[in-house]
C-alpha cells in the first residue's frame, strides 16, 4: 500500500497476496497440464497455446499500463480542469490533502447514472471519474459526494486496482485458448487432433475443458477479492473523512438511483461494473439471508454487508446510529 493517511487494511494485504499466489499456482498447473497434454498425445497444438499466452500476457500488460485511458474509453468520459468542474476538483483537493497523496486526474463521464470510479497501476498514474449523475443529477450533499470519492480514492492507495488488473491475467489466457482451441476444433484442428490421439478424445477438447476450469477458478478467486477491496475502500474512505454516517447515505442513494436509469444504460456500463462505487443493476428486494448465485458471481458485497460495515465503524467512533445507516433497499 502507497504511504497515505488512508487505514492499512491488513486483510485487504492478505488477500491480494493469497490471491496472487493461488493464482500463479494455478498458472503453473495449468501451463503444465496443457504441456502434458499435447506431448503425451505427440500433438502439434503448441501454436494455440504460444498464441494464447502472447495474446493473453499483451492484454494484460496492456490493461496495466493503460488501464485509466481503457477505462474514460468506456466510460465515455474526459479528463476536466478545476476551471471546467471547480466542486468536483475542490472535493478531490480536500481528501489528498487529507490523505497526503498524490492528486489523480479528475474526469466526468456524461451519464445521468450516478456512480465514480478510479483505476491506474499508481498514484502517479491513475484517474477518478465521476459521473455527471453522481455530480448534478443526485441528491447527494457535499459530505456524501465526499465519501463516495474518499471510497474511490482509497482503491488508489490501496493499489488493489493493480493487482486486480494482474490478476486477471490468467482469466484471458484461458479465455483466449478456449476461443482459439474452439476454432481450430471447427475448422479441422480437431480431425488431425484425433488421428493423433488415435481415435481418442480429440486434444482440443480436452485442452477447452481443463481452460475452462481454469477460467471458472480465477474467476472466482477474483471475484471473492473484488468483494474484499469494496468493503475495504469503504472502511477507508470513512475512517479518513470521521463520517462513515454520509458513506452509508450515499451508498443508499446511489443504489437506490439505479432504478431510474434505463436498462439500455445499465447494459452499456457493464463493462466498468467491478470498477464502480456501486454496481451498475437494479436493486433486487427481499431475497432471504441465504447465499445466491448472484451473490457469488457479484463483483460487490450485498447493500445490507456493506451498510452493516458502516454502522460497526459509526459506533467504533462513538458516535450515534441512525436509520439510515441501517436502512436496507426497501427504504
């Protein structure tokens, strides 16, 4: 973690390390098991395999590095000036001050969704986009607007980002073989694959099944880190603003604004969905205590975890609840 005021977050440390770890474990068997396969059936599959892992490891190296210019591609967004957006980079001037960190670019994305986020591979290097929704078309107060952007600024510090984007190394590999090993099963790979094999399962099939095993574990393993680093961001973000009460109302507010964005809007914000202070979906109402599929595939924790989170940092703090910190979707 960068040397801010931001709360270290051992947890956070732990799991970005057992993460990593566990997936570089998995990349090794999964480099040795594609190995195992192609020279026990004598195939001559290793081009799909070298093309995968150099298609693969660009991508990767390139979300690294050009992660924050990827992102304003999606979002739509530009970078602004304090003169172009003075509330926006005076809110922002406040909390690095306040964090002793870096200043990140500021940008706003032209969608009435209210919603931010922040992405780079270091403090140097990075970007908060926030979107015209969260800024003028929400009821959000300073102080809400403030918490939501101390939760983003917290992902910068926490450099979670990074290891998010390094983590998903080994989820496009394996996407990409699965795709390319496809291919060549439909355009004849999978004939001359089988005559190798003797009659045999063919070996781009076998080489699709273990991929996609490998992409189902790290994506999961990624996904259960995504879930952490919110809760993470969100305990940050309150302990350096005092007021986990604001967080708690913007989280309310923003989640609960999701229901008058068209669905069409919501489809085409996907894509930055793990990135963004909340989920970009409709909020979903009574349900249970049990765990989902949704819940397990989510890139955030449920509202009510995280709300709960806050109240537990309120009273920390000595100071006194209120409803909304305990105020589920169904307000």
């Amino acid at each position: 973690m960068a040397r801010t005021r931001y709360a270290p977050d051992r947890g956070l440390t732990v799991r970005m390390t057992v993460t990593m770890f566990l997936l570089g474990l998995v990349f090794v068997a999964f480099v040795a098991a594609i190995i195992g396969i192609l020279t026990a059936v004598h195939a001559s599959g290793a081009a799909i395999v070298l093309v995968a892992l150099i298609f693969g490891g660009g991508s990767a190296i390139a979300s690294l590095f050009y992660s924050d210019k990827i992102a304003l591609s999606a979002a739509g967004a530009r970078v602004v000036t304090p003169q172009d957006e003075p509330e926006l980079h005076a809110i922002v001037d406040r909390l690095c001050a306040l964090a002793d960190m870096d200043k990140p670019r500021v940008a706003i994305a032209p969608t009435r969704m209210p919603n931010a986020f922040a992405t780079g591979r270091n403090s140097k290097n990075s970007v908060l986009c926030v979107t015209e929704g969260l800024m003028y078309h929400s009821n959000l107060t300073p102080e809400e607007k403030e918490g939501v952007l101390a939760h983003e600024l917290s992902h910068v510090a926490h450099k979670d980002v990074q290891v998010m984007t390094v983590a998903s190394l080994l989820a496009i590999v394996a996407g990409l073989l699965v795709r390319f090993a496809f291919y060549s099963e439909l355009f004849g790979g999978g004939r001359r694959s089988s005559n190798n094999n003797q009659g045999g399962i063919p070996v781009v099939l076998i080489i699709m099944a273990v991929s996609v095993v490998v992409y189902a574990v790290s994506f999961l393993l990624i996904r259960v880190l995504s879930r952490y680093r919110e809760l993470a961001a969100d305990r940050s973000g309150a302990l350096l603003t005092g007021q986990p009460s604001a967080l708690a109302s913007a989280l309310t507010k923003v989640s609960q604004g999701m229901s008058r964005i068209p669905n069409e809007d919501l489809r085409a914000a996907e894509p930055l969905n793990a990135f963004y202070f909340a989920p970009a979906m409709k909020l979903t109402r009574g349900g249970g205590g049990g765990k989902s599929l949704s819940q397990l595939f989510s890139t955030h924790p449920s509202l009510e975890k995280r709300l709960e989170q806050l109240a537990k940092i309120q009273r920390e703090l000595g100071q006194p609840t209120a409803g909304g910190l305990s105020a589920g979707p169904g307000d």
